[in-house]
C-alpha cells in the first residue's frame, strides 16, 4: 500500500506481504475497521524506530 506499513508489518510477523494487503482490504470493505488500523499501524511503525 502506500505508507510501508503492509511490508513492515510483514517483516515484524514473518508472514507473506500479499496476504497482509489481501486481509487490509477485505477489512476494509467489510469491517470498515482497516483503513483505522492501518493508519494506527502507520503511527506505530513510525514511533518506534
């Protein structure tokens, strides 16, 4: 995505970046939930370097 943060998050976790973005999105459209975490996951990745 745009921020890093779904390559960054997958770096953190071991997991693949693909499946990170594919859940992002289908948080978005059906939870409405991802946008918000991906801004709050933003916030974190940038806080703790």
């Amino acid at each position: 995505m745009i921020l890093g943060v779904s390559a960054w998050l997958s770096e953190k976790l071991g997991w693949n970046v693909t499946f990170i973005r594919i859940a992002f999105v289908v948080g978005v459209f059906l939870f409405g939930a991802g946008l918000g975490l991906y801004l709050i996951l933003w916030l974190v990745k940038m806080f703790s370097k």
